[in-house]
C-alpha cells in the first residue's frame, strides 16, 4: 500500500489480521465480534486513518449521520445563522457540512435543486436551506427545513423571525423621534422576510397618520452594492429624506457610506436603522440602531427540528416564528426643530 493512495476496508482488515467482514462489524457497530478483536480493529483504523465512505456507509445503513446546510453565500447573516447550527449538533452524533454557492448563483435556483437532489439520500441525512431562492417541496426521503423561507406556497417545516413587528418597531421609533420623510430599502423579493419588513413599515406609516410616498421605497435587495446606489440616488434627489429604515443591517451600513462620501452626517443629518443585528452593527461608525432577530437561535432550532424530523420524532410546531425586538445605538436621532 502506497503512503499516498487511500486507506480501504480491506487495508484495516489486512492489517488487523480479520475478515472485511468483520471490520464491516466493527465499523457498524454490529454483534458478533469479540472484545479483544474488536480492540485490535479499532486501533488499526485509528493506525491507518481508515474513514468509511460515506456514500458507502449511507447505502448500507440508510444513514450517514452527516446534516447539510445550503447557503447562497457567506455573508453576516448566514455566518450567525452557522454559529448557531454549530452549537445544536454538539453532542447530538450528526456532522455539520455547509455547501456556499459562493455568491455566484446566476440561476440560485438551479443552485438549490442541484445540491439537493445530489446531496439527499447518499451524503446528507437532512439539510437546511437558508434563504431559499425558490419555493421547494420537500425532498423525498431527505427532511428540509427552511430558514427565511421563500415567498411562495411550500410544506417545508420553516424558522423565521417576527418581520412584521420588526418593521413596524422600526419605523415607529423613527416616527417618535419627529421624521416624517422616512424612505426604505427593500429586501430580497422573493423572500417572505422582505415583503413583511415593507408591510411593516407601510403599517406603522399608516397608524401615524404619515401618507407612504412610493418615491421613497427603494431597492435594496439585502446586497451592500444596491443599497448603496439607492441610498445615493435617494439622498442627492430634490427633498431628500432625513430617515432611513433599511430592510437589513447590510444594506443600512451601505446607507451610511453613501451618506458619509456625500458629506451628510449620520445622524446629524440623516438618521438610519437596520435589520438584523449582526455584530457588523455594533462596530461601524456610528453604532447602527437596528432590529434585532435572533439568528443564532434560527439556526439553533432549525438544526434541533431537522434532527428530530430525520430520527421520526415528533415536531410540536413545524413553522416557529422567533421575537424581534429593537436595538438603539447611535444611528438614530431626533429630528431637529426649525
């Protein structure tokens, strides 16, 4: 056996001095084998580095213990969402692998079918989709749980935040402070979290009795390099506004560089409010007054109700839908008196 080349069953067991039949035993934790022997076979596999494929293991036992989470790209939000994964598979006997399309996704979702249907049934037990492009059916046999769910009608069991108060938390605090031209950046369309973060906004306009200007609603596309050129067209046009409610933290940061290249202030001259709370938040110039949503725990119990989904246990909720509360820092002020 080369040093290189990759260590097979049949290595472990020629080495131990066994059947592959038996190291097959010992790899599934099978009866039939004797202490000592199965002493001596485990300390060959730690010996040689031996790792069952899994592909292999999956179609013997229907299982490879190994969860997925599919994600556009790494950015604040999913980075969050994985610590909060990360801190659910521990001790639970499940792997965590994390598939990024690396924001290249020209067809997100091709992106999504592809790994899904690749993924399921031979390298996955479950996975969780993280801000779907595409309102998907459950895969058979592979459980799937959606983070941010998409749009349009689906029976994925689904995490989410309360977007709608969120929104409304957020504009009304703008509104208390005095502003009454308060634009907003949108969201993803396609995501369910966008259209309520604008209906919020919308709502809370209305209770105060503020008439929604149209001209004022911007893309954002939770994407930094959108919001920022909608931010610049907002703020060199004729009766700027002195607010900005941004549908995600990003997007409300790239509202701030937009303002700072323009010589405004914030919040001397503009005030501005996020969506999320990511740390990011908490460390640009000024400290961003945002939404906070926790995204942790979406990954925590998304993670906790795919494993539950995966062992047949039964689910309580299958669409939890977590409290949003709002953070005020530094963006934020009231408007001043003419």
């Amino acid at each position: 056996m080369q040093p290189s080349s990759r260590v097979t069953i049949r290595d472990v067991a020629a080495r131990a001095g066994v059947s592959v039949a038996t190291v097959s035993k010992v790899i599934n934790e099978r009866y039939g084998v004797s202490a000592a022997t199965l002493a001596r076979v485990r300390a060959v596999i730690e010996e040689l580095g031996y790792e069952a494929s899994l592909v292999a293991q999956s179609l013997r036992n229907h299982r490879t213990n190994v969860i997925g989470i599919l994600v556009a790209d790494l950015e604040p939000f999913s980075t969050e969402l994985l610590k909060g994964a990360a801190d659910a598979i521990r001790g639970s006997g499940f792997e965590l692998v994390v598939y990024s399309a690396g924001g290249r996704t020209g067809d997100p979702a091709g992106w999504e079918k592809r790994y899904l249907s690749r993924l399921s049934g031979t390298l996955v037990d479950g996975a969780v989709l993280v801000t779907p492009a595409v309102s998907l059916e459950a895969v058979p046999g592979t459980p799937v749980v959606a983070v941010d769910p998409h749009t349009g009608p689906s029976h994925l069991p689904t995490i989410d935040s309360d977007n709608l108060r969120g929104a409304q938390l957020a504009t009304e605090h703008l509104l208390e402070l005095g502003h009454r031209r308060i634009a907003f950046l949108t969201g993803r369309p396609d995501l369910e979290s966008a259209s309520l973060r604008k209906a919020g906004y919308l709502r809370a306009l209305e209770a105060a009795g503020v008439p929604a200007d149209e001209r004022l609603i911007r893309d954002g596309a939770y994407d930094p390099e959108v919001s920022a050129a909608s931010a610049h067209a907002l703020l060199t046009g004729p009766d700027r506004p002195t607010a900005v409610f941004a549908a995600n933290d990003i997007s409300a940061i790239a509202t701030v560089g937009a303002a700072r290249d323009l010589g405004l202030s914030v919040p001397g001259d503009l005030s501005v409010v996020g969506f999320d709370n990511v740390p990011e938040s908490a460390l640009c110039t000024p400290p961003l007054t945002t939404v906070d949503q926790p995204i942790r725990e979406m990954g925590h119990r998304a993670i906790s109700m795919l494993i539950a989904l995966i062992n047949g246990d039964e689910v309580e909720r299958t669409h939890v839908t977590l409290d949003t509360g709002l953070v005020v820092r530094s963006s934020t002020q009231a408007l001043p008196r003419h």
